[in-house]
C-alpha cells in the first residue's frame, strides 16, 4: 500500500491543477513565513495536498466534485485523528484571492 500511495503522490505532482501550482509556488523554499511545505505527501492512506509536518497542517485545494463529498469527511476525520489540522480553500479561491488565502494559512501556522 505504501508504495502505491508514493507512486500515486508523484503521478499527483506532475498532474497537478492550476490552483495547486500556484499555491506551490507560494508555499515551497519556506517562502510562507518560514515554515516548510510538501506537496502531495502520503499520509495513511491519504495523500496531502500540501503538509506542514512542523506544524501538523494540511492544506487541501478543492475543486467543485468535493462539495459534501462523505469520503473527504471520512479523510478528515482520519488525518485528525492523527493529530493533523486540515484546512480547505476551492481551487477558485486560490485562483482568484491567492494573497487571501495565503494569510489565512499563515494564520494557521502561527497559531
């Protein structure tokens, strides 16, 4: 399974989404306050979007097909209980207030 969840991980970084590249751009070489990022990291059997180990934070970049969705909650749920905090922005947020966004993970991190 953990093999599988790396190869996953890597195939997500090459396919990655539009908001998913810019928020990379803004969150790699601890360009954030600091704080170091990785992007689309096996956690369980979950791959993060983006992982703060430091601080046990995973931001997650949601398109549309995850409104509602019982399965995120599920992986939520999961990864809380790990002791992680999730966020999640859509992927239009992240598009169209990346600054926005940017500020309310950097509160997160601070907290």
């Amino acid at each position: 399974m953990k093999r599988q969840n790396v190869s996953r991980a890597r195939h997500l970084r090459v396919m990655q989404t539009e908001a998913e590249a810019r928020l990379w751009s803004r969150l790699r070489n601890r360009t954030l306050g600091g704080f170091k990022f990785r992007r689309q990291t096996p956690v369980g059997p979950y791959i993060a979007d983006f992982l703060c180990a430091d601080r046990m934070l995973i931001v997650e970049a949601d398109g549309g097909q995850h409104a509602g969705n019982a399965a995120d909650m599920r992986r939520t749920r999961f990864l809380e209980g790990r002791g992680y905090r999730v966020i999640r922005f859509w992927n239009s947020d992240v598009l169209s207030n990346t600054d926005g966004v940017l500020e309310m993970i950097l509160i997160e991190l601070e907290k």
